[in-house]
C-alpha cells in the first residue's frame, strides 16, 4: 500500500509540475532532482571504494543540466571547465595510483551521467512543449511496465544475469512491441508534425537506451552491494532507482527533436 500511495502522489506531483511550470521553472526543479540524484549517486561510488570531490562534481553537475535547455553557455566550454576543475581538485588529494582514477572517473561521469539528462528533459519541454515531455516519460513509463509483464508471463531467458537477474529476454521484446506501439499511437495526436516512422524509431531508441539505463544503475548497485540508491521515495527507494531508465532515454528523445 505504501509503494501504491506514495507512486501516485510522486506521479501527480510530476504531471502538476510539468504541466503547469515555465521551461524555466522546470530547470529549477530539475536542479534539485539534479543534486539528490547525485547525493544517491556519491553514496554509492564511496561504497565502491571511489572517492569524489563532492562540491566540485555536484557543481558541475548542475552546471551541465542548467546549460543544456537554454544554451547560455555552449556546453563544450562547461564540460570542459568541469572535468578542468574536476581534476585539480583530484590531484590535489592523498591518493595515487588505480584509486585516484577511479575518483576522477567517478567524478567525471557524474554530469554527464545525471546533469545533462536532467538538462535534456527540461530541452525537450522548451522545444515542444510540455505535452512532449508527458509522452517521454509516459513511454518510458510504458517500455518498463511491458517488459515487467511480459517477462512474469512468457520470461526464460535472463537478459544480463550478472546485472539484474529479474530481467528476461522475453521481457525486452514486449518493451520493443508495445513502446513504439504507443509512440506512434500517442505522438500521432501529441506531436502530429513528425511522421509515424520517427516516432516508431524514437519509440525503439527509448527502449533501448532505457534497459541501458536500468542495467547500468544495476551494476553500481550491486559493485556497492546496495538494494536501492537511497530511501526518499517510499517503497520505492531512491531518486535514480525511479529515473534510471530516463536517464539514457532522455537524450536520446531531445536528440530527435533537436535534430529533426
């Protein structure tokens, strides 16, 4: 019961934020996922043994997501600047060798694994408006749910045994079927200026990247030996166990509408 509650009190404060605030609202919101995200996220990489220079990767973190929707600066010379920063403040720790990688590359990977997602998310609501962003997550939401059902019906064959047992084979093709599907079904009245082929390509993109997604926090998960990211959201864990796969799914969604 209290997984249900709290998943529809989160889903309801979702659509009421992204319906109702400005593209610049939104980023500041999507800031503060931002930094809870990467709180989750350094928890997990001290676990593993890594250790980051918080302040300075939680600020390039945020950097990266506040330059993605509105360009103030181009994000070369932001990510460039973060990884500048990111090393001094590396170097100039106690640790040497395969360790003090292992911090850097830790560190590094914090924007552009958390910030410029967050970033994307809130580009694609500046771009196409809110409704775009609604049938981004609604199809994530899909993708998940399909190959959840799926699998617990016809699943055999585990997807990556050593990254998330639960996963199926058989799982997977139902996200492959029913996201496009949905995509195109949906984008046809929320999105009708793109033709039914790129919204059933985008659709296949975003399974694709979502499993990504979700096996990737898997694996740092397990390598921390943790059930879930963080406990903020009740029974439902932490903030990247609810956005793992929109995470890799997001950019790939702002990649289309920005290209096409």
């Amino acid at each position: 019961m209290t997984r249900l509650v709290s998943g529809v009190v989160l889903a309801v404060a979702a659509l009421g934020l992204i319906w109702f605030l400005s593209p610049l609202a939104l980023l500041g919101v999507a800031l503060i996922v931002a930094a809870l995200a990467f709180h989750e996220y350094e928890t997990i990489v001290d676990a593993i043994g890594a250790k980051m220079p918080y302040w300075t990767a939680l600020l390039a973190t945020l950097l990266a997501c506040a330059m993605v929707p509105f360009q103030w600066v181009d994000i070369e010379s932001v990510l460039a600047a973060s990884l500048l920063m990111i090393a001094v403040n590396v170097l100039l720790s106690d640790r040497s060798g395969a360790p003090l990688l292992a911090d850097t590359a830790a560190a590094a990977l914090a924007p552009v694994y958390i910030g410029l997602p967050l970033g994307c998310l809130v580009g694609v609501h500046a771009m196409a408006g809110r409704e775009a962003v609604l049938l981004l997550i609604a199809t994530v939401a899909v993708s998940d749910s399909s190959q959840y059902y799926a699998g617990r019906a016809f699943g055999r064959t585990p997807l990556a045994p050593l990254r998330s047992p639960k996963k199926t084979r058989e799982g997977a093709v139902g996200g492959f079927i029913m996201a496009p599907l949905f995509l195109v079904v949906a984008g046809h009245y929320f999105l009708p200026a793109f033709p039914w082929w790129w919204h059933a390509s985008v659709g296949l993109g975003i399974v694709v990247t979502g499993i990504i997604g979700d096996l990737f926090e898997s694996m740092l998960k397990r390598a921390a030996d943790m059930k879930d990211s963080g406990a903020i959201i009740p029974g439902h864990g932490g903030v990247l166990d609810r956005i793992d796969a929109l995470l890799f799914a997001a950019p790939v969604f702002y990649f289309f509408l920005r290209t096409v």
